[in-house]
C-alpha cells in the first residue's frame, strides 16, 4: 500500500502513535541491546529497530516506508510481551509498558493460581 507523504502529519493521531512506538522501541533497544537471549529479535528486525532508533532521536525523517518498518516490529515486540495493541497503547515509554506488562502477567498468574 503506498501512501502519499502528507498523509503523515506531525500532529495526526497516527504520527503521535509512530513516535511512542519509535520511543519504546528505542529504549527496548537501549536496555536490552546486549542481552544474549535476545539476540533472535534483534536480528531479526534489523531494520525496524535501528529505524525507531534514529527516528525518536530526531536523526531520521518518517517516511511511509518507515511506517510499515516500525509499527511492524512494535507488533512482535508487543506479541513477544504478551500484550495487545490497545493494552500497550497506555505506555508512553518503554518503563510505563514494562509495568503494564508485568500488570498482566501478575492477572495471569492470579487467574492460574
């Protein structure tokens, strides 16, 4: 699906939600990067990570494609947490999804046990 630049504003709804996605992803990687068992992820969206990278520190420009990159990393990532979208939609960091994340495992566990 190819999208026209403009439809990207920087005060859309969607962009906001891009730049939170771009966030966590980059403080993910900030916190994990050296982490062994995580090595698999990692390599496997080599670009979707170092893209959110570079976007939430302002380096690079969003352009469609980079729309697609990241939202879909974000996607397996937040599938790996064992989250949906709309739960992970009330973290603004990489902290506040670790807490929510951690919410649902102790509901979980609480429901199990």
């Amino acid at each position: 699906m190819s999208r026209d630049v403009d439809e990207f504003s920087d005060n859309s709804e969607e962009y906001f939600a891009f730049m939170r996605k771009s966030k966590i992803l980059a403080q993910f990687l900030d916190e994990i990067e050296e982490d062994e068992d995580l090595q698999a992820f990692i390599k496997h969206n080599d670009v979707g990570l170092p893209l959110a990278r570079f976007i939430s520190a302002g380096l690079a420009t969003p352009l469609p494609q980079a729309y697609t990159y990241v939202n879909e990393t974000y996607a397996m990532f937040i599938d790996a947490m064992e989250v949906s979208e709309i739960e992970a939609s009330g973290a603004n960091d990489f902290n506040e999804l670790m807490v929510i994340v951690e919410q649902k495992k102790n509901e979980r566990d609480a429901e199990l046990g």
